[in-house]
C-alpha cells in the first residue's frame, strides 16, 4: 500500500483537517489518492515495437451538494494543491446547507491479493514469452502474415479519506494479454483477435504454456473469417452463444440500468422499476464479488464494499446501480458501484460483472429451431443510445444458419435492437453459462474503466442483422 | 496560471541531460502542463463544476537501435531521476530495431509560424453559468424538451518537445468548447441528440440561444421514427457524420497500416481510390484551426499534403519509424492527421437531396463496424427518410454497410463545407449501400 503523505509537505493530520473542513456542510464528498503504475509491451511485425511504463500519482477532490458536484484534481500531492483545490471546490458551492453521512459499510473481504503484477515477472521473461507468440504464429501456417501480442500490466493503489478522517485503502492488480494474427489468402485478409486476463499475476495467466491456446484461438477466428461469405440484412433470429456475446447485455441493458440515467429520467427504463422487462427465465446480475476477476472490485471509488446486484430476477426490473450520489437522491443505497478511471475523474455508476444466468435449455436445441437465422459466437465491441434504447454490437464470428443447421461464417456485420424490448424477444436460455476471457473495458463519459460480462447461449427472435446480402 | 515555456525547457533540458549523462545515446522528451475549467448545467441549475490541472512527461531513450519508453505525472526531479534511470535499464535489455532512430535532423522544424491558436482570454465560471443559462433558457423552451444537460470547458495547454539533437521548442494551445445534449418526449418515443462548438478563441464561439436552439430542434424532430424495410438506398450523411469517413480514411493511410500490411490501401499509390471529382488534402497551418500545428509529435515539420487529387490516392501519412520501413521520408504525420478535409463538389445541398428520388439522410451512427484491414464497414444508424428531396419522417434501428473500397467510388459532396471541427467534410452522398430494417 503506497503511503500518500511520506514524500509530502502535507501531513495526513493536515489532510484530514482540510477534508473535513471543506465537506462541513456538503452532503457528501472526499478525498480519493491514487498512485498506479502501468506497463505495456508489445510486440508486433516481428520486433518488440515498444516497451513502455507510466507512473501516476494523485489526488481528486470531491464535494457534493445535493446534486451538485464540485471536482478538482492535481498530481502534485502538497499542502499549496489541496489548499487550492478545497478553495476551489468551495467557490463552486457558495452556500451549502447539507448534512455529511458519515456512515459507510464495511467490508473484511478481498476478492484479489496485494501482488504488483509488473515486478513479478521480469521484462526479460515477458519479451520470451511475446517472440515465442511471433514464432509460434508463423510456424503454424504461411498464411500468417501479421503478428502483435502485448502485455499490460497495473498496480493501483487508492485511498479514500472521508470527513471525519476514515481512511479506507484498496490495492488493485490488473494484467491482460494479447494476441492479434491476420492471414492472407487468395488475395483476402482477415484477423483474428483474443484475450486474457484478470487481477493475477502474468503466470497465473500463462501456465502450462496457455499462451499458445491464446494464439491458437486468435487463428482459428481468422481462418474462420478467410472463407466468410457476406452477411445477411435484414431481421432474423440469431443465436448468440456463451460468454463474451454477454456485451449485448451490457449495452442492451446494464447502461439502462446504471442511476444516473434513471435518475435523471433519460434512460429508457426509468419508468418500468418493478414491471417485466424480459422473458421468464431471465435473471440478470452485476457482481463484483467475483475472486480476481476483471470486473470484481474490493471497494468500489467511493470506499462502498462492492456486491451481488440483482438487477433482473425472473423477468421482473428489481434494481438499477448506484453508486452514493444517485442512491441518496433516489432513496436507495449505493449498491458499491461508483467508480472512476482514474483520479481526474468524477465518480459515475457503472457495471462490475454483468451476467446472465443459465437456464435449462441446450445450444443444439436453439439452433435445430432455427429455419433461418444467424449463430454469433464473438464480438467486438458496442455501443448503446441510453435515451432511445437502440444498441448495436459487432460480429467477428458468426455463421448462418439454414434449416436448423450451422452454415458458412458470415462476414463481420452490426447487429441493431432495442433494449427495452430485445430481452422479451429471448425465447431460450441455455444451461451452459460462462465469463468471459478477461478482456472488457466498458467507455461512459469519456472514462473507461475494466469490466467483465458472462452468459449462457440464448436464442433472440428477432434482430436486424446489418450485412449486405439483400 | 499555464507554466511558461522557460519552466517546461528547464525541466525537458534536465531529462536530457540525465539521460545523456547515464548513457543513452540518444533520447527525446516532451513535457507539457494543461489546465481545464468545466462547468455542466442541467436543467437549468448547475450540476457540475470541475478543475483539472496536470504536467505530464514522457521520455523515450535510445542505445544505439534500442529504445524504450516512460511517462509520469510527477515532475519533481527526483522522481525523474529514478525513472530515466529505470528507462535506460529497459532500454538495455530491449532488443534492437534497425528503424528505431530520432527524426532525420533535416526535418525537424525550424522556425514557428504564428498559428493564431492561443487565446489569453479567461472567462471565470460565474460567466460560464451565464452562457449555460441563456442556452437552457432556450433549449427547453419547447415542452416536448425534457432534460437538457450542457457544458462549457475552457483548456488551455502548453508544451515543450526537445530531443537530443538540439531539437527543442513548443508552444501553447487554448480551447473553448460549449455542449448542449437535449431529451425530447412524446407518446411514442423518448430521444437524444446534441450540438456542440468547439474554437480556439473565445469570441468564436456559437451564441447560447442558436447552439441551445439547434439542439433542441435536432431532438425535437427525431421524435415517433419509423423502422424502415431493407432494401439497396443511396444514403446522405450529415456533415457531422460525413466526418467520419475521412477519419476512417486516415487511419487507412498511416504508415503504420501500411508498413504492417493491415489496411485494405496498401500498394494503392497513384491508384484511383475514389472518383474523379474527389480531392482531399490535410493542411496543417490554417489560422485558428482546431487541428492546427507547427511540426508533428516528432518535431517534423508539417506541410500541406495533397492526399488525394482527382481521386487518385498520392500521400500516406508518415513518421520517422514507418518512413523509414517504407522508404519514405516523413512528412511530418507522427500522430496522424492535422485539419483534414474534403475539398467542396460542385452541386449545392439540395441538389443533393433531390439525386435520387427516394434517400436516407443519416444524423448519427452507433458502434464500431469499421474494419480498416478489408474496408467492410457496417454501423448502427438514425436519420430521415428523404423522398424527392423533402424530409418524410425520422428513422431508428437500421444499419448501413458496404465496403470502402467500393464507397469511396461512390462519394459525391455538396459544395457546403466549412470548417467546424478538426476534419471537415461537405454533406455527402453514397450510391448503393445496404439498409437493414424490417
């Protein structure tokens, strides 16, 4: 845990003062530190193209008064900055009459350990590790025409110093690797991209030479996308299967679902709290309780324990995702979901884990229903309008589907629905539920922060399917 | 206050030194301190207000063909020390890379023009709250209007870029950029839309009661859309979407896509990638300009590029590290494009509207269905269906798709552009892509 106060001017006593005189009569508010240190390594067209590492060191001060938020940052850590900033937060909300909560629960939990991912393994391991990647890739096929595979690495420490001087700390590791191919063939090139990751260190990652099933599924997707055929257009069925498709919940409906937007009544959903928003069968969570994943936070920015929500149970809206803002302005609680990318950034609600849970029917028997359809087993990434409630995700691999019978791959195409109403349109859930690679970064507000997703195979009835086969 | 360049130099003539000192044979710095003051309205009360003040340095150092890189916010000299050192011990264990070289010292740019792209002007937040005010007054004048959210920022930044070959200069930057996001309701729908202005200068920018006006019209007549079948269309996009294309098309373009062979114009040089009465050029010295600049983030001196004339493909975008691979000397595009844009077509907006009797005309796009190794593209999409050049009713839930390669010969642009953001491009039409629909 990194000690914000031994290379300063500014005594924690001292910092603690300015906390709790500045929040006086705010609603809410703190001081978040953070000290992270990231790492990135790549490799690409046969070289080691680049090897960098960053170091960030600071702080944002927050005060909330009723809804307004007061924010300002600095990375210089000193008595002058948070002085300058308590004035500046001040100066915004000239006159404030609110009553601080002091009362925030705990937690004894941990769902990662302490370990800083970037000293555990050498530069010089990783480097072997990326040239085997590029050889192995090559070896395997002349068709392989490009490789890039990259190690990112982060250590994050924060601390959280509410008024009153509770401190609360977290230490966050996060690791992802990946691997890119493209092949070339008869004149066509397509890539293929996949993933791993979570809060562990490298070589919890990469045992028993798992780089090379990382490699190996990066090329199967490409040479899947070699013999693709254009995409239909139009609306059809589509079965998507398990596991990383979950981000069509997550657009569909986590962002929806987030308190921010219910709040201020802009998101598709805020009138249906308690009404039947999907088919039966369908339950929807956002945990970030889960051991080292992704997603899975501690304590969420604001110092909250995070938790298991259910936002769908049975098909019945049950909960939106708060973080202490929001919860407090809509007479909930926070549901341990307030998180930033980093210390220059507000506090906003944001998903953890989004899952769907598994039902009791099999893929086969999905796509044997199927007269005419498309099968989606990867994607890309998507994108949701909160407010109309259109999503769209991207295919980088999907078949069609013919009489019940898996058919060509298709090319990579958009998928359009509505939030709102594609859940009603799930007519099975599978019983084969699985999280994803390790892989996700969700974007709102300019902040990306890691998260992950997980789902059995479902069969949708119908979405519009954007290929450019009429 | 913005530090002064003398501050920034201190600091960026002290990394170069610590490096050269350790043993690296080379090394480039930048360092650079940006300060934002953001108000954000909603609903006519304030809801936001957020200051941002930060240095950040990055350095890269060389041993011979070996290079590594580090970057900090933290620019006490003790904490540089530490990490120059950390990066030179990289940077020994990095395998070396015949390309990897400081810019050719012939390149680098020597004298600055004055760019007209820093305005002292300070406008304190009281006088943002009054802007936002005029311009929620007006944007939710119409009942239909029931959310507005809006935010004015002022940016101000400088920055130093040295290198050890005696390289060392830069200069400051400000912005100022209003936004305005409104939500509209009636019995069928609920919907979204926008508008924002972005200048360099103060005065520049938009008047609340037309910026809040336009956003609230935009939303208004977005309001019950239909889904329309799917069927083969020639499709009009929006200047703020028409954008997008040429963002699309730089990528293609850079060296890196091209010397890795992963963009669909590769090998495409003096090959006719569009129709004839397209040109496209990337000027980076217009006054005022949002993507204006004096030398690239090498320090290569920028130069108007001709990228495209009467269709035919004549320019990539290339840096030091992808010129050299390709042979090709830098033209000063390390970080890609400067002020982007297409050159005006010969028919005017309406004229345009009315090509084709039947058209959709695309507002907004959503997700990212570009793929710039095969050029197959196909993107989420809401507009208007336009029939003999008159707008019928709004549209939602359709996608467009197509391939560059084959929309690019098809492109043909009003004579309305101007110079909004950083890429401009006229309103465009394209023959013959795909809707998806019902």
């Amino acid at each position: 845990m990194s000690n914000f106060f031994n290379k300063s001017d500014l005594a924690r006593k001292d910092a603690e003062n300015i906390v709790s005189n500045t929040l006086k009569n705010c609603d809410d508010g703190e001081l978040y530190l953070e000290d992270s240190k990231s790492e990135s390594i790549v490799l690409d067209d046969n070289k080691i193209k680049s090897s960098n590492y960053s170091s960030d060191l600071g702080f944002g001060f927050r005060a909330v008064s009723d809804q307004v938020v007061a924010y300002s940052y600095s990375n210089e850590i000193s008595k002058d900055s948070l002085k300058s900033s308590s004035e500046n937060l001040q100066s915004t909300l000239k006159s404030v009459k609110g009553t601080y909560n002091n009362e925030i629960p705990k937690t004894n939990k941990k769902f990662y350990s302490d370990i800083n991912p970037i000293e555990q393994k050498s530069l010089n391991s990783k480097i072997e590790v990326l040239n085997k990647v590029n050889d192995y890739l090559r070896k395997k096929d002349g068709s392989v025409k490009q490789v890039t595979a990259n190690f990112l690495g982060e250590h994050k420490s924060v601390e959280i110093i509410r008024s009153g001087g509770e401190a609360i700390t977290d230490v966050r590791p996060l690791i992802r690797f990946n691997v890119s191919v493209m092949l070339e063939k008869n004149g066509r090139k397509e890539t293929g991209v996949y993933g791993i990751g979570g809060r562990q260190s490298y070589d919890n990652y990469l045992q028993n030479d798992n780089w090379k099933s990382v490699c190996e599924e990066a090329f199967r997707i490409a040479s899947v996308n070699l013999d693709s055929k254009p995409a239909p257009a139009g609306e059809m069925k589509v079965v998507l299967g398990p596991g990383w498709p979950a981000i069509l919940i997550h657009e569909a409906i986590g962002h929806g679902l987030e308190g921010d937007f219910n709040r201020k009544k802009t998101s598709a959903f805020h009138n249906l709290m308690g009404q039947k928003v999907a088919s039966e069968g369908v339950t929807i969570v956002d945990d970030g309780t889960i051991d080292n994943r992704r997603g899975s936070l501690t304590i969420d920015d604001e110092g909250t324990p995070t938790e298991r929500t259910v936002l769908i149970e049975n098909g019945i809206l049950k909960n939106f995702m708060q973080d202490r803002l929001n919860a407090r302005l809509m007479n909930t609680r926070s549901t341990g979901s307030g998180r930033r990318e980093n210390y220059r950034h507000v506090v906003l609600p944001r998903m953890r884990n989004t899952m769907m849970l598994s039902g009791n029917q099999t893929q086969d028997e999905m796509i044997k229903s199927v007269d005419k359809g498309i099968f989606a087993v990867s994607f890309g990434g998507g994108q949701v309008d909160i407010t109309s409630g259109k999503f769209v995700f991207n295919c980088t691999e999907a078949y069609e589907i013919i009489n019940g019978k898996i058919g060509s791959p298709i090319k990579g195409a958009t998928l359009i629905g509505d939030g709102p109403s594609i859940l009603k349109e799930v007519s099975m859930v599978g019983n084969d539920m699985m999280l994803d690679p390790g892989i996700g970064t969700c974007g709102k507000a300019g902040q990306g922060v890691p998260v992950g997703v997980a789902q059995p195979s479902i069969l949708i009835d119908k979405m519009t399917v954007g290929g450019t086969k009429l | 206050m913005i530090k002064d360049q003398d501050f920034l130099k201190a600091k960026a003539v002290y990394c170069l030194d610590v490096a050269k000192k350790i043993g690296a044979s080379d090394a480039s710095v930048t360092i650079g301190h940006s300060i934002s003051e953001t108000v954000n309205f909603r609903n006519k009360n304030l809801d936001e207000s957020n200051r941002s003040d930060g240095l950040a340095f990055s350095i890269d150092t060389y041993i011979g063909k070996k290079k590594s890189s580090i970057s900090s916010s933290n620019l006490l000299n003790e904490n540089l020390d530490i990490l120059i050192e950390k990066c030179y011990e990289t940077t020994k264990i990095t395998p070396d890379d015949e390309f990897n070289s400081l810019p050719d010292k012939n390149l680098l740019a020597d004298k600055l023009k004055d760019l007209n792209i820093y305005d002292n002007t300070h406008i304190d937040n009281d006088k943002k709250i009054h802007y936002l005010k005029e311009l929620e007054n007006i944007a939710s004048e119409d009942k239909k209007i029931i959310n507005t959210e809006s935010s004015f920022t002022e940016k101000k930044t400088n920055f130093i870029l040295a290198n050890s070959d005696g390289f060392c200069s830069g200069y400051k930057t400000s912005s100022f950029t209003t936004s305005c996001v409104a939500v509209a309701k009636d019995e069928n729908s609920m919907e979204r839309d926008y508008e924002y202005s972005s200048k360099r200068y103060l005065d520049d920018i938009k008047d609340p009661q037309a910026l809040g006006k336009l956003a609230s019209d935009q939303t208004i007549r977005k309001l019950s859309p239909k889904k329309i079948g799917s069927e083969k269309l020639s499709v009009i996009f929006d200047k703020r979407i028409a954008k997008g294309m040429l963002s699309a098309f730089a990528s293609a373009i850079s060296s890196s896509a091209i010397a890795r062979g992963t963009s669909f114009l590769k090998d495409k040089i003096n090959e006719q990638i569009f129709s004839n009465s397209i040109n496209i050029i990337d000027k980076p010295d217009i006054i005022k300009g949002l993507g204006s600049k004096n030398f690239d983030s090498e320090g290569v001196k920028s130069e108007t590029l001709n990228l495209v004339q009467e269709g035919v493909l004549k320019n990539y975008f290339v840096d030091s590290y992808n010129g050299k691979k390709l042979n090709l000397q830098s033209n000063g595009r390390s970080g890609g494009s400067t002020n982007l844009y297409f050159e005006n077509g010969k028919q005017s907006y309406d004229e345009l509207l009315k090509t084709n009797s039947k058209c959709i005309y695309i507002t907004e796009t959503i997700g990212h269905g570009s793929n710039l190794v095969t050029g197959d593209y196909s993107v989420g999409a809401t507009g208007f269906l336009v029939e003999d050049g008159e707008f019928k009713y709004p549209i939602n839930e359709i996608t467009i798709a197509g391939n560059f390669k084959d929309m690019f010969k098809n492109i043909f642009l009003a004579n309305d552009l101007d110079f909004e953001y950083s890429t401009n491009s006229p309103t465009m039409m394209i023959e013959g892509m795909t809707v998806a629909g019902k």
